[in-house]
C-alpha cells in the first residue's frame, strides 16, 4: 500500500479508458478503394530529375555504342587496307 496517490490515478485513469466507447473503424466502401487505385494507377509518377539522370544515361550508352561501332569501322577499313596491299605487293612479287 505505498504511494496511495499514484494507485488512485492508475485507477482512475483504468477506470476512465474501460468507460470510454471505442471509436469505430471508418467505413471503405469498395468502390472508393477502386477509384482510390485507379487514381495512384493514372497519376504522372515522373520526377524530373531522376528523368533527367536517365535520359542522360541513355543517350551516354548510344554515343558509346556510336563511337564503338566507328572505331570498329576503322580497325575494319585499315585492316583490308594493308591486308590489301600486301596482296597487291605478293601478287607483284609473283609475276
């Protein structure tokens, strides 16, 4: 039986959360989650920076890809080019 006053205010405080009514649950009606859903389905999620960030990524891809693809044409093109001329001088050499 120590401390009276504190038993008083938990009883108190006991007794005021067991009469209090509870509040009810709010209703959700399905067709107001439905439009709910539609409404974050439809709605513009885009967020400019991050746009930014991956069309800037993309286009770095492509130029790469572009600079790859010329480099390779050139190792080609200079390739047949001395496979050429070696050729050529062979053929001069065997005539």
């Amino acid at each position: 039986m120590d401390e009276p006053e504190k038993q008083r205010q938990y009883r108190d405080k006991l007794i005021k959360k067991i009469t209090t009514i509870p509040n009810p649950e709010p209703l959700q009606f399905m067709a107001d989650d439905m439009h709910k859903q539609i409404l974050e389905t439809i709605q513009d999620r885009a967020n400019p920076h991050i746009t930014k960030k991956q069309l800037a990524n993309f286009y770095k891809r492509r130029y790469y890809q572009f600079q790859h693809k010329k480099y390779k044409l050139l190792l080609r093109w200079a390739h047949h080019g001395i496979a050429q001329e070696n050729l050529e001088r062979i053929g001069i050499e065997a005539t």
